[in-house]
C-alpha cells in the first residue's frame, strides 16, 4: 500500500479481483419501515401513507429501470449517456431480472428468504400467508400468528411485514423488551442484510469456481449486529456463510461506513498476498434503514419512491489466475488520521498519490469508479450528482497537474467517469457498484486500469469529525508497465 | 470579505462538499460565533 509518506509493500503473490456479484432485492412494502419514511409517516399520518403507496413500483418496473440493468451488467454504464432522464421513463424493453452482475428478486422471494435465515425464531406470518410463500422457497414450518395477534404484537413492538396493499401479513418480534440492539427494527434490518449479502454469496458461488472452497469472508455492510453488551458486535459475515451454504470459511467484519468494502478488499488482497488464505470472499448486506431515504424528494417530483431496493454484494479474491484483474497493493491508499477532509484534500490522498507513486498519471487510469450514486435518485432530494461532482474534483487535480488544459475538464470527466447508476445504498454505491463492469472490461475489453475510491461518513456516529476513504487501483492482467515500476 | 460580527452562525457541512469544519473556520475567521457545527450525508 502506497501512501505519500509512507514505505509501499510488495509481496510475493499477486492477488487479482476475479468477480463480484449482487443481489437486488425489490421491497416497495419495506420502504415504510426505511428510517426517514419511519419518522415521517409517524408525524405526517394517513395522507402521507397514502401518498408514499401510490407511487411504490412495480417488480417489473424495477427490473426494466434502466441503472438497475447496469447494475446486472447487461447495459453499460456509459449507456445511460444516451437514455433521457428520468429513467424510470425509459423502461429497458425485454429486461431480465439476471445478468452477470447479479439478480433481482422480488419482495415475495425476499420474504421467503427472510423466513429461512430466521435462525432465532422471531418472524411470524399469518397462516395465508405462510402457506402462499412457500411457493416461493419459504421452509415448510413457519411460525404463524393470526391477524389479530400481530395486531396486538406489533402494537407491543414487533416490526410488521407488508405487502404494498398495505396488508400485514407478518412481523418480527423483539428479542428482548429491553434491548434496544435487539429491538425488532433493528433485528429486520440486520436480518435484511443477511439475506442480501447471503444471496449474493450463493449467487457468486453458483457462477464461479463452485469446487474450490472459500478460505476467509469478510462482512463490510452498514449493520450493527448484537445485544446490549457488544452493541455492533459483528460478524454477520459468517451468518452469511452459514445461509448461503458456505461451510469451509472462516469470517469476521471490516467496518468503514461506506468505506468499508474497499477497506475490505485491500484485507482480502493482503490475506492472498501473504498466502494466509487462498479465496477470501468480500461480502455485505444491504441497508434498509436507507430505503425511501429520499421519498419525499421523490413524491415532490411525482417520480416513484426510487430508493426501493436492497443490495447485498459479494467479491471474489484470489491469488493470480492469469486472467483476472490485478489487485495492486502497491497502488492502494488510505485516507489517514493527519489527512485533511475537504473534497479537494480526499481526492489528492486518494486518487492522485498512489497513481503517482507507482509512477502513473491520473490519464493513465481509463476509468474511475467513485460514489456512483444515481443522480435521479439524489437531485429531487437537493443532493446534487454526486459522481459528476466526484470526477470534477479529480479531473481538477488532473489539471492542476499540468496533465490536462483547463479547459479539457469536461472531456476528462467524459472520458474518464460515468454516469452514476448506483441505488443510494451507501458501501455498494461507494465505487464497488463497477466491479462487474471493470472485471469485464479489464479482461474481455479494451480497459488497462481502474481506479475505486470510496469515502465514509465517520462523523456520523459523532466520535469524530473526520470523514474516511480509501482506494484501490485494478490493472488488467499482463498489462504492461507505464510509469515507473512493473505491474 | 464578509463581516459576521455580532452574527451567531450555523455551519452545516456537507460530506462530498465542504466539511463543518471548514464552513465554522471561516465563519470564525469573519468575526462570527458558531453555536452549531455538523457535517451531514446526504447519500
């Protein structure tokens, strides 16, 4: 790893990114139990319900959404160029729920999954219910608990399921009445990530190199799993192995915010490297706190609720196949303690330091993926198009660095960046969202080098007031050398 | 230069934009009293 400063590391195994998958799980239903619409709909009362119900989407409509299609790499990136916006205007004819990027499933395979990862046995359905999913691969012994019962008990605080008529069909009960860790919104939402990232998992697994076993898993999602005692105690990861069937690996979980899957893969490429593990697989969970984080925005706009979805991830790393992207630790970087947190200090820390220790420029980099958050989804809320605002900085630095005219910015930004395609999911959107695309292209197209940067809030959780970041540079395999030093 | 003395001020940052920090540093720096400094994600 290679900060200005510090000593870069080489080693002896190269480690490479071989893929990555996601799965997309559609809940309009759950958009009410996200954290904004939660508070909202509490203080804002009936009208406000309705509202958020008339304008939840199809599964359907979901899956023809065109940066949903990028997501399942079937369209690239650099396609939404083309498609006028909003693009939820602009279904993808003959769209499937699957591509090399991941799948799709809707809410009733969600709930099914949900009933299975249930390991605690805290979620009841009603009777109809349960029997109705198990058409869609809930077990055959479900808990079960009439209407009026989950009334009552979600009136004593269990978290209900919904289908978009609004209906209850079931709830998830607290674990403890006085634990707020295991408060029954807190146990959906890490229930909810299991799912996500356990399917994404078994979704990398069924398509990659099924016969050799998975080493290490690390967890990097958004979630805090455990009680009062070790609140955020960790390691979904491993339940995540044990849903998805994964039984040879070990796990534990790196934690960054929305950093935290680069953090991640640098651990993964480090394991490899030192030949302490083989295949270590990165993996998170989605985030339902965040569903319907912009709705507001969104009914403003008379757009649908956009943010209905959510997504796991998982990561494949492994030593050197020949093929597969490199990973190059000696191009990675870390935003430090004594780094400064304006955007123009992150991107100098990030991009630009590393690229020139290993003696490239940043035109050297055929693409970057940074905060790939979809611009519909933010600009109705007032947040601005991320991405753009992202390659500005960078293609800033390119000039100041005499790579580039002034007034080239913009084609830089063109030539380099994309179109942020990413649903506001947090760690997925923080640059992994382009693995599947930088894998392909790294490999079968004509793309030498990508560069991944993600930020994190750190100063959320109010223990500091830093931000964080880190990035990592994959370059095609047998690439030859530019700049100082051999691939 | 603006002048923000006598003026108490709230400095809301924004993580893909300016942090608190800053916004409070130059607010300070114009005479100002921050009584409320945050950076927010918007994301």
């Amino acid at each position: 790893m290679t900060t200005e400063g510090a000593r870069p590391v080489s080693s002896g195994v190269r480690p490479v990114v071989r893929a990555a998958r996601f799965a997309i799980a559609h809940t309009p239903a759950l958009i009410a139990s996200g954290s904004k619409p939660r508070r909202e709909l509490a203080s804002r009362g009936a009208a406000e319900r309705e509202a958020l119900l008339r304008h939840l989407r199809s599964f359907e409509d979901a899956v023809r959404y065109p940066p949903h299609q990028v997501m399942l790499g079937t369209l690239p990136p650099e396609a939404l160029r083309g498609i006028s916006r909003p693009w939820h205007d602009r279904p993808v004819d003959a769209a499937r729920a699957e591509g090399p990027g991941g799948r799709m499933l809707d809410e009733m395979e969600f709930y099914a999954w949900l009933a299975r990862a249930d390991a605690a046995s805290l979620l009841y359905l009603t009777p109809e219910f349960a029997r109705t999913l198990r058409s869609f691969g809930a077990p055959e012994r479900v808990q079960t608990m009439a209407a009026p019962d989950l009334a009552r008990a979600v009136e004593r605080g269990a978290e209900p399921l919904r289908r978009t008529s609004d209906e209850t069909v079931g709830a998830i009960v607290p674990a403890h009445e006085q634990d707020e860790s295991l408060a029954a919104p807190v146990l959906l939402e890490n229930l909810a990530a299991k799912v996500t990232g356990g399917l994404a998992l078994r979704a990398l697994l069924d398509a990659v190199d099924a016969d050799t076993p998975v080493d290490y898993l690390i967890g990097c999602g958004e979630e805090a799993v455990g009680d009062r005692y070790q609140r955020g105690g960790g390691n979904l990861a491993k339940a995540m192995g044990e849903l998805a069937g994964v039984r040879t690996a070990g796990a534990s979980d790196v934690k960054s915010f929305c950093a935290g899957p680069l953090h991640a893969l640098l651990v993964a490429g480090a394991f490899v490297a030192g030949g302490v593990y083989r295949r270590v697989v990165v993996v998170a969970g989605g985030s339902l706190a965040k569903l319907g984080m912009k709705y507001r925005g969104h009914l403003a706009a008379g757009y649908p609720v956009l943010e209905d979805v959510i997504v796991g991830a998982a990561i494949d790393v492994v030593p050197d196949d020949g093929r597969s992207p490199i990973l190059r630790l000696d191009a990675a970087a870390v935003h430090r303690v004594g780094d400064g947190a304006a955007p123009h200090q992150m991107a100098q820390v990030l991009s630009a330091a590393p690229l020139r220790a290993a003696g490239l420029r940043l035109s050297d980099v055929d693409r970057y993926a940074v905060e790939l958050h979809n611009p519909d989804i933010t600009e109705p809320a007032g947040s601005g198009d991320v991405p753009y605002r992202n390659y500005q900085m960078i293609a800033a630095l390119a000039a100041q660095a005499g790579e580039i005219e002034r007034s080239a910015m913009d084609r830089f930004v063109e030539a380099h960046g994309m179109p942020g395609f990413s649903p506001t999911q947090g760690h997925i959107a923080s640059a992994v969202a382009y693995l599947p695309h930088a894998i392909a292209g790294l490999t079968e197209g004509p793309l030498r080098r990508v560069q991944f940067v993600a930020k994190g809030s750190l100063f959320l959780g109010r223990m500091t007031n830093m931000a964080d970041g880190a990035s990592l540079l994959l370059e095609r395999n047998g690439a030859p050398p530019a700049g100082g030093r051999p691939a | 230069m603006i002048d923000l003395h006598d003026k108490l001020v709230l400095a809301l940052g924004e993580r893909d934009g300016i942090p608190a920090q800053a916004i409070a540093a130059c607010a300070e720096s114009a005479g100002g009293r921050v009584v409320y400094a945050a950076t927010q994600c918007f994301v």
